[in-house]
C-alpha cells in the first residue's frame, strides 16, 4: 500500500508537472505568437517608411531638377534684359544723337531762309531801280 501511495504520489507530482509543462509551452505559444504579430507589423512599418522615404527623395530630386531649370532660365532672362538694357541705352544715344542732327538742320534751313529773304528783297529792291 505504501508503494501504492508512492505510485499515486509520484503520478500526481508528474500530472502536475506536466500541467506546469503544458501551460508553459501553451504561453510561450502564445508569446511567440505576439512576437511574430509586432515583428509583422513592425516590418510592415519599416517598408511602408521607406517605400515613404524612396518616393520623398524622388520628389526632391524632381524638385531639385525644377529648381535647377528654373534658376537657370532666371540668369537666362536676366542676360537677356541686360542686354535689352544696354540695346535701349545705345537707341536712346543715338535718337539723341539724331535730333541733334535735327536741330542743327532746322536751324540751317531757317538760317538759309532768312537768307532767301533777304536775297529776294535785296533782288525785287535791285530790279525796281533798274
């Protein structure tokens, strides 16, 4: 009886331990399980950021192409109206410089017609005393 009671003994220790066993396996499962999820979505994360940060440095590359030809086209324009600037600079000079000319041939052409004048009075005085 008494190894009856030590086989009983015995079996329930290892019933027991066995239950221990098992719910410790079932809650490393468990852990495992959860794990795995956060593991998932954590590399889920991850792809999603950097498929993000791929697309970002796309779109900073475009933006930095448009910027680019932008500036570019900015010191074009820039050229250009300087020179603009400096065509209308040698025009204004130069229309200047022509009614100057103008100037100088109205004053001419009235200096010639007083002379006209004179030369018709002085010529019409002449043939009446002749």
């Amino acid at each position: 009886m008494f190894e009856e009671v030590l086989k009983n003994r015995v079996i329930l220790i290892l019933v027991i331990l066995t239950v221990i066993f098992f719910i410790a396996t079932v809650g490393s499962c468990s852990n495992v399980h959860r794990y795995r999820v956060a593991r998932d979505k954590e590399m889920a994360t991850r792809l999603d950021l950097e498929e993000k940060m791929n697309k970002f440095m796309q779109d900073k590359t475009v933006m930095q192409d448009k910027v680019n030809s932008l500036t570019q086209g900015l010191e074009e324009e820039k050229a250009a109206d300087q020179a603009t600037k400096k065509a209308l600079l040698q025009e204004q000079l130069v229309n200047q410089s022509l009614k100057e000319e103008l100037q100088k041939v109205v004053k001419l052409k009235e200096a010639l017609e007083e002379d006209l004048k004179e030369a018709l009075v002085t010529g019409k005085v002449t043939k009446s005393k002749k």
